[in-house]
C-alpha cells in the first residue's frame, strides 16, 4: 500500500549527526496522524522534510499525491498542496491579518484581489477572527496569531496540513481555542500530521498515534492502543513520564 | 583688523552667493546620483554576497572588503589621474559618482547583509511553506522587514556620501568647496568658505539628528 504522503527510508543527517535513520511511513489521504516523542527524537526534522524545509538524503524518497518530492517544479507544486503551521506562529509582521492570508494565493495562484480578500475574511470566520482582518499580528493574543497562521495555511487550500508543536508557544488558557480548530479541520477531511505534547488531543482526534525516538518510529497504532496498552517499553516510559506530571 | 569683517563679510558674501550656490546644486546632483547608484550596487552586491554560488560569494566578500578598505581620496584620484593611461577618460564628475559609488555600494552591501539577516529563519520558512519562491519571498516577505532596520545605518551612509562629495573638488569639480575656495580667492577674504560650511551643516546637521531620533524609535520598538 502507498499512501498519500508515502514516506521510504528516510535518512536525515546534520552533518555528522544521524537525526532520522530510515523512515518509512505512509499516510493515507484524510487521515489524522499524530506524532509523539521526547525531545530530540526528530518529529519535527521528520515533518519539515515532508515539504523539504530540510534537504535530505539522496536514496530517501518521499511522494506526496505520487509526486515525489525534490527541488524544483515538484517541490513548488507539494508545497502548494501542503500547507505547515509552526509553533512560533510565524506571521508576517509588516503585513495585516487579512494581508498575511492573501499573499500566498496572490503571489502563487495569481488569485484577484477582490477574490482573495473574499477568501481571506471567509477563512477568518471560520477560525472566528472576523473582526480582526484589519489588526496586525502583534495586535493579537498568541492562540489568535495561531488561528491566523491556521487561516493563512488554509488559503492555499492545502490537502494535507503540517503541524509543528502549534500549542506549544502559547499560555495555556489559549491552547483550547486552536485545538478547537483543528479538531473541525480534522472533521473537514484534510490530511493531519501533528506534532504534539497535547495527548488528550491525540487520543480523541488523531486516527493514528506514532511514538519516535532516536530518529526512528518505534510503536505506531491506534490511539486506543497505544495509550492503553503501549508495546514497546520506550513508549511506555516516554507516556508515563508525560501523563503523570 | 575687525575679525567679523575677515570671516563673516555679508558683502563678500553676497557677491560669492550665486557661485556657492551653482557649488551646491553640482554638490547635491553627485550626492544624489552616488547614492542612488550606491543602493541598487549594494542590493545587488549583497545578494550576490548570501545567494549566489561560493566562488561568486568569494568574489564579493573581497570586492566588499577592499572598497571598505581603500580611502576614497586615493581611490578618486587613481580613477581620474591612473585610469587615463589604460585608455578610461571620466570627466571630473563622472570620476567621482564612479569612485563614491563603488565606496558606498560596498559599505551598502553590509548594510543590507545585515538587515536580511536580522529577519527570523521562521520567516523564510513561512514564505517557503506557503510555496513562494525565493524571489517572491526577498521581494514580499524579508525585504520590506529589512527596510525599517536599515534606515538609520542607510541613511547615515547616505550623509557621508554628501560630505564625501567634497574630494571632486581635487579634481576640479566645481563643487560647493571648490566655488568657495575660488570665490575666496577672487575676494580674497574666507567668508566664502565660511559660508560653505554653514550651508554643508544646514543640509547634514538636521540629517544627523534624523538618524539620532530613527535609531532611538528602533531602540524601544525593541524592547
Ligand atoms: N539545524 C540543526 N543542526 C544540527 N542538529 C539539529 C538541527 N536541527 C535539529 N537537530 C538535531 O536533530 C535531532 C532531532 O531534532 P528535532 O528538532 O527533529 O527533534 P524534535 O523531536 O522535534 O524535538 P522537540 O520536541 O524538542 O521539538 C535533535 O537531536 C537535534 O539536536
Ligand atoms: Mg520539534
């Protein structure tokens, strides 16, 4: 079976460091998959090769829809198609809210203006932000900069979404707000890697849980299984630690 | 002998003013034009300096670091008095925006480094996650952010380029300095030089505190 983001022995080193040691891993289209692990385990090195914010080696191989993804046409075309929030946000400081959200569909579908802006409040309804398309990031709470940067991604109408640790920044009053929204995304059929600490959210949202260390999946599954009755003994240690403080 | 009529001789002056002023229209044409030059030589420069391929990012280190390193003087006069013997003949104005222009294309490449590199990773990333390209993401996404921060050292740069502009007067450019010190000659009394002074600081002082008051506002936005 290949998936729609079908992953095959994938190598990742900074320079002499291993940090992924041969990954394989496929995800099937509208799946929710969340990733868990320990610091250092290389859950964010894995899913920011999905899109090639990180080089990886030759002899690894990683399709996206059946395009494989490397430098040039193919990465354009799986970086519209794949959209990524991160954990510090990174919105467009000089830009508004409703700025940030366009810009992508301006510049890469060449969408018209009127059209875009349109779309633009549209998506801030939906991650209930409608008053605040005129305001500038620095202008809002963390967990709003979140659904923002949430907006933002979803305006390239991306099918599958990358998230990097998105709650990890923020007070903790405000992690419900986004995990809110991405559990209606998850309901809205688009294909889900997160990367999280939050397991209350992995355990209700996620169609597979998968728990890496040392730049390796050590236990995949189902979240009912892997929370009740984890495998492997490294999996039991890292979610004891994790659910007992 | 009255000190104030030796320096400050409102007559001299006055019959000096027409000349002081064809120096000062000349001074500001070079300063405009070299600077104008300067930036789109430093852009260009500096992104040859972080983008392009190692040898060519060689090449610009060492271009960067000579012409920050050659006193401009030297550098003006090799142009105008050496470049004549390998068959290059500038006129005096054209000699010195050449020589400006290379100093401050360097000094402006840094300048730009800087301002790119203040810009977080995360914003690289952002823009080439959403699937803009290299090109689009400089031009929409780091530029604009880069702009606030070089202001101050730009224009700083930008202040010393005028001030600079007065070496074309040892190549006998009719600039401000040099209408001065013939004017003073021909009236034989300084006043005209002192008159050149005072219109050099009317342009640059309020030029320096401008820069004095943008790095203040950049200190506290920081904070
Ligand atoms: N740019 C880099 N240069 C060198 N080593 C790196 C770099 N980025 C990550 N690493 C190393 O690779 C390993 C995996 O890092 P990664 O960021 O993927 O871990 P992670 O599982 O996301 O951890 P965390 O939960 O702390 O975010 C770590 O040991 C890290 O030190
Ligand atoms: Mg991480």
């Amino acid at each position: 079976m290949t998936g729609y983001i079908s992953i095959r022995n994938l190598h990742k080193y900074y320079g002499p460091f291993h940090a992924l040691t041969g990954i394989d891993l496929d995800i099937a289209e509208g799946e929710v998959v969340c990733v868990v692990g320990p610091s250092g385990s290389g859950k964010s090195t894995l899913i920011r090769c999905i899109n090639m914010l990180e080089p990886f080696s030759e002899d690894s191989e990683i399709l996206v829809d059946g395009v494989r993804v490397k430098p040039g046409a193919n990465l354009a075309k799986v970086r519209t198609e794949v959209g990524m929030v991160f954990q510090s946000f990174n919105l467009f400081p000089h830009l508004t809210v409703r700025e940030n959200i366009m810009l992508a569909p301006r510049r890469v579908r060449r969408t018209r203006k009127s059209e875009a802006s349109a779309e633009a409040d549209r998506l801030l309804a939906r991650v209930g932000l409608t008053d605040h398309a005129d305001k500038y990031p620095s202008g809002l709470s963390g967990g709003q900069q979140q659904r923002v940067a949430i907006a933002r991604a979803l305006a390239m109408e991306p099918r599958a979404l990358l998230f990097d640790e998105p709650t990890s920044a923020l007070d903790p009053e405000m992690v419900g707000e986004v995990l809110d929204v991405m559990r209606d995304l998850a309901r809205s059929g688009v294909t889900m890697i997160v990367v999280t600490h939050e397991m209350g959210f992995a355990r209700q949202v996620a169609d597979r849980v998968i728990f890496m260390d040392g730049g390796a999946v050590v236990e995949s599954g189902d979240p009912a299984d892997i929370f009740a009755a984890p495998k492997e003994a490294r999996t039991r240690d890292f979610l004891q630690a994790v659910l007992d403080h | 002998m009255d000190l104030f009529e030796t320096f400050f001789n409102l007559e001299v002056l006055q019959q000096s003013w027409p000349m002081l002023i064809k120096g000062l229209w000349l001074t500001l044409k070079l300063g405009i034009a070299s600077i104008i030059a300067g930036l789109v030589l430093g852009l260009f420069l500096c992104l040859l300096r972080l983008y392009s391929v190692a040898p060519v990012r060689f090449l610009t280190r060492c271009y960067i670091n000579v012409f920050r390193s050659i006193p401009l003087l030297v550098l003006l006069i090799i142009v105008y008095y050496a470049l004549p013997f390998v068959g290059i003949r500038l006129s005096s104005f054209a000699s010195a925006m050449a020589a400006l222009t290379l100093v401050s294309g360097a000094y402006t490449a840094e300048i730009f480094r800087a301002g790119i590199e203040a810009v977080p990773k995360g914003q690289f990333e952002a823009a080439a996650a959403l699937g803009l390209s290299p090109r689009q993401t400089m031009a929409d996404v780091i530029l604009p952010q880069s702009v606030r921060i070089v202001i101050p050292p730009l224009t700083n740069n930008s202040i010393n380029v005028i001030k600079d502009t007065a070496l074309a007067s040892v190549v006998a450019m009719p600039d401000l300095l040099k209408q001065a010190t013939q004017a003073q000659a021909l009236a034989a009394n300084p006043t005209p030089l002192i008159g050149a002074a005072a219109i050099y600081l009317a342009f640059l002082l309020p030029a320096v505190l401008l820069v004095g008051q943008l790095e203040n506002r950049m200190n506290r936005g920081k904070s």
